[in-house]
C-alpha cells in the first residue's frame, strides 16, 4: 500500500476516534446535533477505508493534507456546531475518494 493510503488511514481512523470521543463527551443536545453526521461519516469512513485497503483508491499528498487539516479542526472545534461543519465537511472529502 502507497505510504499516503497509510498515513491517510491513520489520520482518518484518528479523527474518527476523536470524533467518537467528541460525541461521548457531549450533552444530550450535542449528541443530538452531532448523531445523524457522525453515523454517516462513519459509514462513507468505512466504505472509503475498504477501498483504499483494496487499492481501489490511491490517496494523493493532497488528499493527505485535507485529511489532516480536517483533524486539527476536528481537535480545535469548541462548539458542537462548529463540530458539526467540520464532520459535514470531512464525509463529503472521504466520499469522494
């Protein structure tokens, strides 16, 4: 597998673990806003995980920097509506790949 499948993966698998961690410190409200587009970063996280396994994919370096990019936002989001945004955004980049 090309070093930036890797490195995409990893950085992919952390912002999803983060985002995971996000959810399960939310209140109730922020759970609410957060569930409908976490579950579907999730699923496009998953299919876009088992492309890139199968080669199907080759993340370029500038795949890898938006992947990156993304989890420092995802790491400096304060509010959940800015959390939100950023999750939004990073689905609609994975379902691309």
């Amino acid at each position: 597998m090309p070093n930036n499948n890797t490195e995409f993966l990893q950085t992919a698998s952390a912002v999803m673990n983060e985002l995971d961690i996000r959810y399960m410190e939310a209140d109730l409200d922020g759970k609410l806003e957060l569930k409908e587009e976490l579950d579907r970063a999730m699923m496009t996280f998953s299919e876009a995980r088992s492309k890139i396994l199968e080669n199907e994919v080759i993340c370029t370096p500038e795949d890898l920097a938006h992947m990156q990019e993304l989890r420092h936002e995802v790491e400096r989001a304060g509010e959940i509506q800015t959390l939100v945004r950023v999750v939004v955004r990073l689905t609609r980049m994975m379902a691309r790949l």
